[in-house]
C-alpha cells in the first residue's frame, strides 16, 4: 500500500508485486479514499485488479519476493500486508482458498 497517486508506476507503485512486477498503469485514487484490490495467486503467478483496473495479468513472479519468509513460498501459507511510510488501514478482508 502506499500513496502515489498521480504518479507514473514502476516495481515499488501500488499495485505492483514490490521489486518484481510493476503494474501497467497507476490505478491509485487520491489519499484519503479507499483503495480495493482483488489479488489472484496460483503458484508464482499473480493477477492484480486494483481499484477495478487489471494491473498485472498472470504475471510470473521470477524468485523470491522482498517479503519472503521462507523459500517455499510459492505453497500455500500465510500472507502479508504491509504499508509504507504512515499509517494504514485495512477492511474486508476474504481470503479464498483456490482447488485445483
């Protein structure tokens, strides 16, 4: 999460997988309005919908992530959110295990 609305997106942008996959357009609304995302991991590849714009379509995540807690994470297991530089809020929040 973080405010950069109106700015041009790159690998640390909202919306971006952090350092690995910048999203194709900054879909950020102004500070103080809620963001929403709809995020969709199968194995190493992500599709991010943010505030209603497919920002990254199947991207593959090449390697570990900055966040990485252990090297499997590529398998199912814990999640994390994280803000930068000032608070942030999170609600309704809807985790969905997918089957293959």
């Amino acid at each position: 999460m973080l405010e950069d609305y109106g700015h041009p997106p790159n690998t640390h942008s909202a919306g971006a997988l952090y350092s690995r996959i910048a999203p194709s357009e900054n879909a950020s609304k102004p500070a103080g309005e809620w963001q929403t995302y709809d995020i969709r991991l199968v194995g190493r590849q992500v599709t991010v919908v943010f505030n209603g714009k497919k920002v990254i379509d199947h991207g593959v995540i090449d390697g570990l992530t900055a966040m990485a807690h252990d090297a499997d994470e590529g398998e199912p297991g814990g999640i994390a959110l994280q803000g930068d530089h000032g608070p942030v809020e999170f609600r309704k929040i809807t985790i969905t295990p997918l089957m293959k």
